[in-house]
C-alpha cells in the first residue's frame, strides 16, 4: 500500500463525506461539521495557540485515513497538562513550542482520534504522525483522549516510534446495571447519598425553577443566546478567554440538530442558567454551564441530574460530564481512567519522561482504587 501524507491547513479542504467515512458517526466530536464549525465561526485563533494542521493519509485521490491535529503555540485548552515538560525544556535553552497536537480542542473527551477505512490504515497514522512532527522539526506530537480503537495502532507502533502513554482520571456515570428511570437509580445508593441527592433536587424545585431540555433543532434564537451568555458568564468567573462564539452554538444547532442538547433552568419563565451537551451513538458529553442567579443544587441539577435523567429515557449507557472533580463521586460518577499518547523528538527527554509517565501511571492506578471506595453505591456491581 502506497501512501502519501498530506498537511491540511483547514479542515474545508477535506469533503465532509470523505472526512466522515473514516469514523463510526457515534462520537460527535470528531465530525466535520464539529471541527470544521470551530474554524469557521472563529473558535480558534492562532494567537490563542491553535492553528489547523491536520494529516491525511492518501492513496491517490483516495482518503484513507486523517488525524485531527493542530500545531500549538501553548498547552492551553487542551486538559493533559504538559506544562513540566515546556518548563524542562526551557532551562536546557530549548523549544518545546510549537508542537504538533491530535485533540479535540478544549473538549475532554474520549474519542476515535486516529480515523481510518480500516485497521491497516490506522496502523500506519502514528508513524506518519511522528515522521511529520520530525520532519517539522518540531518537539514533540501528542494524541489526546484516544479511545479503545486506536489502541492497537499504538501499540503495534511502540518499538517504533516509541509513543509513551499517560494516564489520568475523569468521573462518567454508566447504566451497568439496567437501571430504567431515576428513582431505579437512586435505589442503588445507600440510604445517605439518596437522601442528600433528593434534598438537592427538592431545593431547586423549592426555589420555583423548572427545567427545559431542548436540542438544536428545537432551540430558539433566544435559547442559543442565553446559553452562550451563560457560557461567557463563567469564563467571566474565572478570569478565562472564552472560546467559542455563539455562531459556533447556531452552527451545531443546524449542522448537528439532534446531536446538541440544551438543558436551561428558568424562573418566572426567564432562563436563569444553562448546561451545553452534546450526544453521541450511546453516550451524552456534558461540556459547559453557566448561571446568571445562584441558588443551592441548581449547579448539580442542570449538570448532573437532568443528564442522568436524559440517558435513562433516551437509552444512553453512559454520561461524561466534563473533566476533573472529585464531588461527582457521591453523585453516582466513578472514576475512570483516559488516556494520552505522547512521541518526543529529542531521546534524552524521551528516556527521562518513558519513567515519569510508568510513575504517573501507577499513581493513577492507585489513586482510582482508592477513590472506588467512596461510591455511593450498596455494591460494587451497581
């Protein structure tokens, strides 16, 4: 099989249909119409560190296999922190930007990132990944947030290339057990937790506020608007650059109709707050919320509960509300592991980091059994 490796600079380059064709359809992150609304509605900016550079892989005319990747001039957005290494290069008077990233940006989510016609072709995507990143002279490639399916690329590249793999935790909830509506669910849990989550529920019911799920094609103007004010509100909060615009969200509304999903809270008929997700093949992805009144449990309510709720009557296994925290644990999210692959150019930094990342990934290990002992749960198969 002879291949040609191919740069794109953005992502309309490609069709949408040959783009597509390399992935299952499950998971909306990967999606033409996801990535390629990021660069076009202004989400991505190269003075905030992202610049589109995908890689195609070419059989003549043919599309065989791509990697959503862009070049970065930071580790912003990006949720596997890297900063230790950029600070180790830069005592030893070295660049470690830019450097070549396959992610989703500023999305946490687990996900096909090396897309290809079949296992062949995905095969040959790390070692063309790390022939570019050398090539480019850059520092280093890194793959985020991979799912089970590009293990084995990995993995047969691993005398190769030498990809080193890193480990972290997220918190998803998953319906293992069948449970069939919310009350089946809160039935699992010892008596404590069941309690304290209905005392959360009722406070916000207490409190007048009635929550409305909507997708995109069922949002209004006014919807979308109100979400991404809510959006701005907390990265207001946080003193933190906002990324995406709300032509990004009108866009998912139409290219992605039912795959967006809006859950608001209004009072007196007004929207008070806002949580953004999005749904893939079996699993809802809960990525932003924001909230204009504050009132107690209305966080957990429109990111938690109401997920948990839509994915038990729509039939969904699985919910990822977004990365880190630790308080999710109480609320029925146990911790999972997600990994990352790393190529490093320079051999001595590689050598170093191959025992970092084992130390990392123990640490990870230990931790999660740790943390396992907090589930709510009366027994570990719920």
């Amino acid at each position: 099989m002879t291949m040609q490796v191919r740069i794109h600079r953005a992502l309309s380059e490609l069709p949408a249909a040959d783009w597509d064709a390399l992935h299952d359809g499950r998971n909306p992150f990967i999606t033409h119409a996801f990535l390629s609304g990021l660069e076009s509605t202004g989400c991505l900016r190269p003075d905030w560190g992202w610049t589109p550079c995908h890689l195609g892989l070419w059989e003549g005319e043919a599309l065989v296999a791509a990697a959503p990747g862009y070049l970065k001039a930071n580790s912003h957005g990006e949720f596997v922190f890297d900063h230790a290494w950029a600070h180790a290069y830069a005592r030893r008077g070295l660049d470690y930007y830019p450097k070549w990233l396959c992610a989703v940006p500023y999305s946490p989510v687990t996900g096909p990132r090396l897309l290809a016609r079949d296992a062949d072709a995905r095969r040959l995507l790390p070692a063309a990944i790390a022939g570019f990143a050398a090539h480019g002279g850059l520092s280093s490639a890194h793959v985020n947030f991979h799912g089970d399916v590009d293990d084995a690329a990995f993995d047969a590249d691993a005398e190769g290339a030498g990809w080193l793999l890193r480990e972290d935790l997220q918190y998803h909830w998953r319906n293992e057990a069948g449970w069939r509506d919310f009350d089946d669910f809160l039935a699992a849990m010892d008596h404590k937790h069941r309690k304290n989550i209905r005392q959360e529920r009722r406070k916000v019911r207490e409190a007048g506020i009635a929550l409305r799920v909507v997708h995109g094609d069922e949002a209004s103007a006014d919807d979308l608007a109100a979400m991404h004010g809510f959006y701005l509100a907390t990265f207001a909060d946080y003193g933190n650059s906002p990324a995406l615009t709300l032509a990004f969200l009108q866009h998912l509304a139409r290219a992605m109709p039912r795959q967006l999903v809006l859950i608001l809270a209004e009072r007196d008929g007004a929207p008070i707050a806002g949580a953004l997700c999005l749904r893939g093949g079996d699993t809802l992805y809960g990525r932003y919320w924001g909230a204009s009144e504050r009132h107690p449990g209305l966080h957990f309510e429109a990111c938690y509960y109401q997920g948990i709720d839509y994915c038990l009557r729509e039939g969904l296994r699985q919910f990822e509300p977004g990365a880190q925290g630790e308080h999710k644990i109480v609320r029925g999210f146990l911790p999972v592991r997600v990994r990352s692959r790393h190529w490093i150019a320079d051999p001595r930094f590689a050598d170093a980091l191959r025992g970092w990342c084992a130390e990392e990934r123990a640490a990870v290990a230990s931790q999660q059994q740790a943390l396992r002992r907090h589930a709510p749960f009366r027994t570990e198969a719920a």
